[in-house]
C-alpha cells in the first residue's frame, strides 16, 4: 500500500467524521440527526447537510489548486493569490455587488478568475521558469487590487457595501444544494484539468531543463494548472468568498503523510482541505459569540501561524521547499 494512497484514505475517514459531526454539532444540538420529525428533517437535511457538503467542496479546491500551483512553481508557499487567480475572482465579485447586482456576484467570480486563468497563461506560454509566472501573478493581483478600490470608490450602490463586506470575510452559512452542485462542477473541471497535468509536474521535480529534455511539455503543464486551479479558485470564492491559506496549508500538512511528489500531493491536499474547511466551520459553529465568526476569518486565524511557521522552516533551510 502506497504513502499516497494510506494518506488519501486517512483524509476521507477524517473528512467523512467532519462531515457527520458537521450534522450533530451546531447551536442546536441534535440527539438523532436522523430523527423523522419535520424540525430535525429541517435542520438536516436543508441546512446543515448543504453547509457542510459546501464547505467540504470549498477546502478540497482550495487545497487541490494550492497544490497543483506549489508544484508547478515549486514553492510551498505558492497558492491561487500568487497568480492573481483570488485577486481576479473577487474584482468579479466585488464589482457585482458595488453595482448592485450581488445576484450574478457567483458568475462573476468564475468569470474574472478564468480571465485571469487566460491572461496569466498566455502572457506566460513562452516564460521560461516559475519566476516569469510569479512576476505575471503579483502584476494582475496589483492591477486587480487598484480596479477593487476604483470601484469601492465609484460605486453607486454604497448600501451593497455592507453585502461586500460580508463576502470578503468568507462564510457558507446558508448555503443550498444549488452552491453545491456549482463548486462540485467547477471542482470536477478544474480537477480533470489539474490531474491531467500530473506528469508534467513530476517532471518538473527534475528542474525546466531537464523536464523540457526528457520530453515534458511544459507550456501545456502550465496551461493545463493555471486553468484548473482558476476554474477551482472561482468556483470556491463564487460560494465562500474570500477564504485564505487553505491552500498553502493543505498541501504543507500532507506532505508528512505522502511524500513531496508534487503529484502524489494532489488528491490528498484536495481531501486534507476539505476536513480542515469543515472542522473550521463546525468550530465557528460552536463559538458562544453574538454573532457568529466568519469561516474566512477562521482560516486566517489558524493559517496565518502555518503561513509564517513555513516560511520560517524555509529559511531555516536556505529557502528550499
């Protein structure tokens, strides 16, 4: 039995604990989740079972696109923001709301992110190395970032500013079957798009040079990722907002378990982020506050330390991932 796969069955029976607690736990505990009555049948079945399943799906693209980005520009502490896929998904999203029409704010993340997919992919198609990508990446998040404030500025709708607000603190409370079956899609493309790009990114273990010699297309590699982790990107940010460091963590976390092959990293990073999405927000769930915590603000809280406590053993180690 292979690390990977030992590593990718420990996550699913990690994920579906989650998501069975993510049934039971709440602000109204539940003595049978699956009692008959219509107010459990209620609770289950319309709000918590969709929260949960969003949330999984949400931490799994994450997780999944985080690690697809790590390996192709061989740098733990790469993720969907490096690139200004996030960045480009929430212009979308933000110029929704700012122009009153917060009903299309979804589409128009997937749609700006996939932009960006596009922009980043054929500005790049001839860059030689990951640091042509990292410089195109930080170019349009800037850009993206200057487009958020002009539009916070001109916005004619000031009262879809506290919407705004909201979805960049990132949260999948109230969630539906709908937002479940549109992050579960996107994850399915975005995901065949990252899986069918896994060779390429064993290779490029080997370094540009030698992967480009024994034949590894690496243009196409980096087309296929940038593509997938957009389409993954978009679809988590059109439901969840704005959600931070999952995809830096989950990948660093399973590498204990499955090694450092980039693509022996991609299922398991893509289950390790969808446990730690919903034990996230089953913990904001059960907090005793007024108002309950955004699962955004969660993410940063537990993965900010996880953030610098990586960089910190980088430099430790000269910089090597």
């Amino acid at each position: 039995m292979s690390a990977t796969f030992r590593a990718c069955v420990l996550l699913l029976a990690l994920s579906a604990a989650a998501l069975i607690g993510a049934l039971w736990l709440g602000p109204a505990p539940l003595a049978n989740p699956f009692a008959a009555d219509a107010a459990t049948q209620t609770i289950v079945w319309e709000i918590r079972l969709p929260r949960a399943l969003a949330a999984w799906l949400v931490g799994a693209a994450l997780g999944l696109s985080g690690a697809a980005l790590q390996g192709l520009l061989r740098n733990p502490l790469a993720d969907s923001g490096v690139l200004g896929l996030s960045g480009f998904a929430a212009l979308g999203a933000v110029l929704a709301f700012a122009f009153g029409a917060a009903s299309l704010a979804p589409l128009a993340a997937i749609t700006f992110a996939l932009v960006a997919a596009i922009a980043v992919t054929a500005l790049g198609w001839r860059a030689r190395g990951p640091a042509s990508l990292v410089l195109i990446g930080v170019g349009l998040s800037s850009f993206a970032s200057g487009l958020i404030a002009l539009a916070l500025n001109l916005a004619p709708n000031p009262g879809a500013l506290a919407d705004l607000i909201n979805w960049t603190l990132g949260s999948v409370e109230g969630r539906s079957m709908q937002h479940v079956v549109l992050v579960g899609a996107l994850l399915l493309g975005g995901g065949g798009l990252i899986l069918a790009a896994a060779r390429g990114l064993q290779a490029l273990t080997l370094g540009e040079e030698a992967a480009a010699a024994i034949g590894a297309n690496l243009p196409r590699t980096r087309a296929l990722v940038v593509l997938g982790a957009a389409a993954c990107t978009g679809g988590a940010t059109a439901v969840a907002g704005v959600i931070g460091f999952v995809g830096i963590a989950a990948p660093h976390l399973v590498r204990a378990l499955a090694g450092h092959d980039p693509a022996r990293l991609l299922a398991p990073s893509a289950f390790a982020g969808g446990a730690l999405l919903v034990i996230a927000d089953i913990s904001v769930r059960l907090l005793p506050t007024d108002a309950e915590l955004k699962l955004g603000v969660a993410a940063a809280l537990i993965g900010g330390p996880v953030f610098a406590l990586i960089a910190a053993r980088l430099a430790s180690r000269g910089g090597d991932a």
